[in-house]
C-alpha cells in the first residue's frame, strides 16, 4: 500500500495557448495546486516534471529547473521524467517514491507541453519519435497508425466496429461539456464523429485526440500528514508502471497492451482491490480505439466486450462504469507532457465531490491509466476518498 | 556482409545488398528482428545473420493518410505488420494495392518482400527500402 495523499491540484486550461510561454503554462498550474495545499513555493521540497519534447516543440532543453525557478521554488531538486505520453504520470510515480522513500515530506509532480508552436507536420513526426525510428516510424507509420494497427487487429478479432470507436468521441465530447479546462466544451454527433477526415484507415479525426498546450499539477506529502493541508485530502493507495516492447511487430497480439495489463494487475494487488471495485476512471484515450482496449485491459470488460459497452453506455456518468469524466484526452485535450498528472486532478476532484455537473454519484474510488508511445510505458494511479 | 557484427547498421548495409536479414543466437537458435547483439532468449552474445525468405502474411495494417512532414509527399500509403515464414514479424510499407481500397486488404493475406530505392543527394548516397508487395 502506497502511503502518500494529494493536498492540492491545479490545471491550465487545455488548448491553444500563443500568449503563453511553457514556464507560464507551468506557473499556473503549480502555483494554484500550491495556493490550494495551503503552502508557500518555498515549502516544496522537490519536484518532478513530465516533458515528451520541449527540445523539439519549443527549442528547449533542461526545462525542470526552469520551470521551478520561475513558479517561485528556486533551488530545490527538479527533475524531468519523459516515458512519451505517459511523462507525468512516471513523474507523479517518482515524486511517490520521493515520499515514500522517507528523503522528502512535500514534492510536487507535474507535466507540461505545449504543442502548438510547431506547424501539425512537424508535430506528427516528434511524436512519431515516440517509436522505433528504424524499424516502426522508419517505413512511415504515424501515432494515428500506431492505433490504427491496433484497431485493424480488434475489429478483426472481435468485431469492433468503426461506430464504437465513434461512441467513445461522442461520450467524450459530451463528459467535457462540463469540464471548463477542456480544450473543446462542445457536443458531437455520432454522424458528424463517423463522417470526418480519414487520418489513418479506420481512425478519422474524431477519433483522435487534439494538439494541446497545457500544464497540470498536484501537491503530494505522506498521508499521515495530509489533515495539516486540508480536510478533504485525496489518498493514492496504488501506483504501479510496466514497459512492453517498442515496437508493435514483437507482439504477439495486436488487440490489447501487456504494460498496462501488467501495470493494473500490481496495481490492484497493491491497492488489495478488483476491477469491479473501481467506481470511475480516466483512461488514455489518445485515440477512441485507446479507450475501447483500455476499459478491457483494466478488466472492467472481457477482452472484445469495450467496444459494446461504450455503444451501450455503460461508461457513461451515472452508468456503472463513467469512463473519461473529464472529457479524455479526447476532448479535454492532450498536451502530452501534462496529461496523467491532469487525469489524477480529475480523480481529486471527484473524489472531494468538487466535479461540478460531471460529478460521479458515491465516487470513492478512481483509477488513472496513462499510456506512453506504443503502449511501451504504462503508469497505474488507484486513488481512494479519504 | 553476412559475416559482419548483428548491428543495426548493417542491417541496412545487407538491405542495401537486397538481403533482408534477421540475428540468430547459434546456441539456442533464437531468431530475431530487429537483429540483436545479445540472444533474447538466452542473453548469450554473439548472434549471427540468417538470410530470410521474404515470404509472409498480413497480422494487421492502416493506411496513413496524414503523414509525418518527411513520409507526407507519399501519402496515402498503406502500413502492414506481417508475419513472415521463420516466425518473426515485421512493419513495412505494403505497394501494388490500392490504398482508397482498405476493404480490399485481408488479414493473413501472402505477401512477399521486395526492395525499393530511395535516391539520395548524390547516387551513392542511395540508400534500400523493405517493402512489400502481394504474393
């Protein structure tokens, strides 16, 4: 069991940001997650900051000092953590470790990108550096390709059909209505999902996530201590991460990630709870597809049942499973540095009945599920009221 | 070149000689791709190339019609992971199929491997690609 609790968070909101440089985008987010803990910059002890690419989107390189520095937390250790587009949550793991390990009492994790100095060309081939080079993006094949392989496999394997895939995009469009930090607060037709720009056969546009600029953060000290910082701390009782192999032609099945079987397997040993005990999860939908094999990987539905009970709703809010209450990546937006540090503020939220209009009913227990490149990094985050 | 060191360089050096090549472990016999220095199932170092056949099967694919600013001017191209006869897989470009035909390509269709030449600044700085076409 892990004995560490979130006493505050903080989030830009996700989207287009030109008037803001990356130290900003990181300024706000930790200094509202450090307002809210009720402490000074300078009680932060250490920090961990996850970056996919700030050298190739924003021609910068060393960014966690100067992210602390300008947030007011100078000369404290300051570490960037990068697993692709699980970086924050393998930074939320090592700031975990940090505390755990008995060397600090008040360490900060967070994430930050911001994606869209570069023109989309350009952004498509850094993160496509997220793949073997040589062997997997060499021949030409895109993150969208990396998914769509995925949902050739599923589709062949056990029918999923291109309006599940769609089904995702609308539920998600429709939980992020509710969520004012996403990137697009705005509902969607299943036909307008279906009948968007192809971008990598069978995934249109809508079935994909956005280019985001953002940060997030939360503020992490042992639980024994959380009460001092608040009434209503929020414990992380699970936090496990795997690896697969780089590339998708060493797998032997191309209808689920082993990482993240892997990762959620320890990590509900860890958290000595199943898949059913989970009451809500923000999972990795960098495409819908994500979602779909996610929900099965978690062990929410059997293998080739995720495609069905999105159809059916059983992921919506209110239903038993909500899935992405936030909106996902989806549509909240995924700046990809800042995205699983942004999936544990929603299971705070939630988890302190701060959601708003997307609250779960008897929210007690929430699961973060954070997927870097390939599916060759997966972090588990089971987080639990208080 | 097939006495050369399993690196990935010459990998693209036997490519480059139309040979698609994988490492094998001489102990245990272990294939693999892409080539590796150390066995991957007995961690022994010392693997040697083994010339493959080519032949193989469609496991999965998509057709990238969005690509990367480098692969952009060839777009839409179709991407297949295949299976090839000595049990090792591979992801390489599929050509001779018509990639507005999606429903036209079937998993555990035959493929064959082919190479293609990609000019570079000046004639010897050509270098080869694995593609593959239907068998």
């Amino acid at each position: 069991m892990i004995n560490v609790s979130v006493v505050g968070a903080g989030q830009t909101k996700f989207g287009r940001h030109p008037e803001y440089d990356l130290r900003e985008l990181f300024s706000f987010a930790a200094v509202e997650a450090i307002e809210e803990a009720g402490i000074s910059p300078t009680d932060v002890e250490a920090a961990f900051i996850g970056n996919l690419s700030a050298d190739r989107f924003n021609n910068q390189c060393h960014i966690a000092p100067m992210m602390v520095d300008f947030a007011g937390m100078k000369g404290i250790p300051a570490t960037k953590c990068e697993a692709a587009c699980a970086s924050s949550a393998t930074a939320l793991r090592a700031a975990i470790l940090a505390i755990e390990s008995g060397i600090h009492d008040v360490v900060i994790a967070a994430g930050v990108e911001k994606m869209s100095d570069q023109p989309t060309p350009s952004v498509i081939e850094t993160l496509a550096m997220a793949a073997d080079q040589t062997f997997e993006a060499g021949p030409g094949i895109t993150f969208p390709g990396i998914f769509a392989v995925l949902a050739v496999a599923h589709m062949h394997k056990y029918g999923t059909t291109r309006e599940q895939f769609a089904s995702v995009a609308v539920k998600n469009h429709a939980n992020a209505v509710h969520n004012p930090l996403a990137q697009y607060q705005k509902e969607i037709t299943m036909e307008k999902a279906l009948s968007s720009r192809m971008v990598a056969w069978p995934l249109g546009l809508f079935d994909c996530s956005p280019i985001s600029d953002g940060a997030a953060a939360v503020v992490l000290v042992r639980t024994k201590e959380a009460r001092k910082y608040t009434d209503a701390p929020v414990k992380i009782i699970a936090s496990t991460q795997a690896s697969d192999t780089m590339n998708l032609c060493d797998r032997d099945d191309l209808s689920t990630l082993g990482a993240a079987r892997r990762a959620s397997h320890k990590a509900y040993k860890q958290a000595k709870l199943e898949p059913q005990d989970i009451d809500f999860a923000e999972v990795h939908d960098c495409f819908t597809i994500a979602e779909i094999i996610a929900t099965e990987d978690l062990g929410f539905f059997k293998p080739g049942q995720g495609g069905p009970a999105v159809e059916q709703g059983l992921t919506r809010i209110g239903a038993e499973k909500p899935i992405n209450t936030s909106g996902g990546l989806k549509a909240k937006g995924h700046p990809v540095g800042a995205t699983g540090v942004s999936q544990l503020r929603e299971l705070y939220l939630q988890l302190r009945n701060e959601a708003g209009k997307r609250q779960v009913p008897n929210a007690d227990v929430g699961l973060t599920h954070n997927v870097g490149g390939t599916g060759a990094s997966c972090a588990i985050h089971i987080a639990s009221r208080w | 070149m097939m006495s050369s060191e399993t690196t990935i360089l010459n990998y693209q050096a036997l490519l480059n000689e139309k040979k698609l090549c994988a490492a094998e472990c001489p102990s245990c016999n272990t294939l693999m791709f892409p080539p590796r220095l150390f066995c991957a199932n007995c961690f022994r170092r010392g693997t040697r190339w083994k010339e493959l056949s080519g032949r193989g099967k469609i496991r999965s694919f998509t057709i990238i019609h969005i690509a990367s600013a480098t692969h952009a001017a060839d777009a839409p191209f179709v991407i297949v992971i295949l299976g090839l006869a000595e049990g090792i897989s591979i992801t390489a470009r599929l050509v001779g199929v018509d990639p507005l035909k999606p429903e036209d390509i079937k998993i555990g269709a035959s493929v064959v491997a082919d190479f293609e030449e990609i000019p570079g600044t000046s004639p010897d700085q050509s270098v080869t690609r694995l593609i593959f076409r239907p068998a």
